[in-house]
C-alpha cells in the first residue's frame, strides 16, 4: 500500500499538484474536522468506483488512517495503480499541520 504523509499533502495541497482527495469518513465527522476532501464514506467507495479518478494520484483519508488503508488496499484490488493512504488520517493532520482543528 502507497501512503503520503500529512506534511507531502500540505506541499501538493500548496503547489495546487492535480489529485484527487477523497475522504471516506461518515458525513458527520466532516462536520467536526475537514480538510477539503470529497466525501464518499467508506461503505459507498465500491458503489462510486466511477467517482475515483484512474488517471491521476488519488489521496484516501480517513480519522486515523485504518478505514482509508482499507478502502486503499481494497481499490488496489480493484485494479487501481494510483491510490494513496494518508498515513494517520486527519488526527495526523491537526497534529503535525493544523493544531487548532478539532480532534475527536
């Protein structure tokens, strides 16, 4: 499984690099904390393949990074040469970049 780090989506979130960023917690975690990704929560992923980019890098994340590794390796599965885990999820996210994002 690929991952990027929360300080390598910083840098492609700030040189505006071409991906997409899917974040496939549940709709109401959004609420709490976001960082900008399209929500397709986890159990919707293999309803929305069609959504998912295969032509340029995709970002999953999720809280802490076990749900988007799932959903990354199940993509893989799938066929899907360009997907990456955030690895820690957003708890990665309000440490290391944001820490005045809500932690839950």
């Amino acid at each position: 499984m690929k991952e990027v780090t929360v300080t390598e989506l910083k840098k492609m979130l700030d040189t505006k690099e071409d991906f997409q960023l899917i974040d496939v917690r549940e709709e109401y975690e959004t609420e709490i904390a976001n960082i900008g990704g399209e929500l397709i929560p986890m159990g919707d992923v293999m309803d929305n393949l069609n959504k998912i980019s295969k032509d340029k890098k995709v970002v999953v994340y999720c809280r802490s990074g076990g749900r988007s590794g799932t959903i990354t390796q199940a993509l893989e599965a799938q066929g899907f040469k360009n997907i990456y885990n955030m690895k820690g999820g957003i708890l990665a996210w309000a440490s290391e970049i944001d820490p005045s994002m809500a932690k839950y």
